[in-house]
C-alpha cells in the first residue's frame, strides 16, 4: 500500500490512479484478512477478547481508511483539499495510527489479563 501510494504520487495522468487503484485493492485484502480469518482466531479465544480484538480492528482499519482518501481529495489526487491539509493529516493519521493504536491495545489487553485473574 505504501509503496503503491509512493508510486502514485510521483506518477502521472491516469498512470497514478492504476497505481492508487492497486493500493486500495492491498488495503481491501488486509481489511479481509482482519474481518475474517484473523476475527475468527479472536471469536473462538472468547467473548471478551473477540470484543477487544473488533474494536481495535476497526479503530485501526478507520485510520488505515484514511490514507487512501486522503491522498484522493488532496494535491496528488482529486485536488479538492490543500497541499497543507494533505501533509497536516499524513503527520497526524501516523500518530494515531501507531501511538493511538498501541495506547488502545495494550489497555485493552491489560483489562483481559487483570480480568483473567479475577475470573480465575
């Protein structure tokens, strides 16, 4: 996706659109692969971790949205949003998509783990 991305931006006419085309389609493989086989892993491990594991998938998979749209309505793309607009949210969607991220999982995780040994 990244590098589609990358490809994208230094490209051309309707050359940059196949390569932001063939980046939306990596992004829909790993919402797939999120929202079934590995949801599945987290369904048959329990109620709660299933319920920890849909909301932080979809708080990622959000953000993860984001970049493509992004890069569509900004400069590279449609043009419809300023280049300041564009970098603005391509400096903030990384802090949240990571650090955000991280913050969310490991609370949740230290809620199961505590939780665990209440029930135990």
């Amino acid at each position: 996706m990244i590098i589609t991305g990358f490809v994208a931006d230094l490209s051309i006419g309707t050359t940059k659109y196949i390569w932001y085309s063939l980046g939306v389609i990596a992004l829909i493989i790993i919402l797939v692969i999120t929202f079934g086989p590995l949801r599945r892993i987290a369904i048959s491990n329990g109620t709660r971790l299933a319920r920890h594991y849909t909301r932080v998938a979809i708080y990622l998979s959000v953000l993860w949205v984001c970049y493509p749209t992004a890069w569509l309505l900004g400069p590279s793309g449609l043009g419809l949003a300023q280049e300041l607009t564009e970098v603005l949210v391509f400096i903030i969607l990384p802090i949240f998509s990571k650090v955000g991220f991280s913050i969310v999982d490991l609370h949740g995780l230290r809620k199961l783990h505590q939780s665990s040994y209440v029930h135990n």
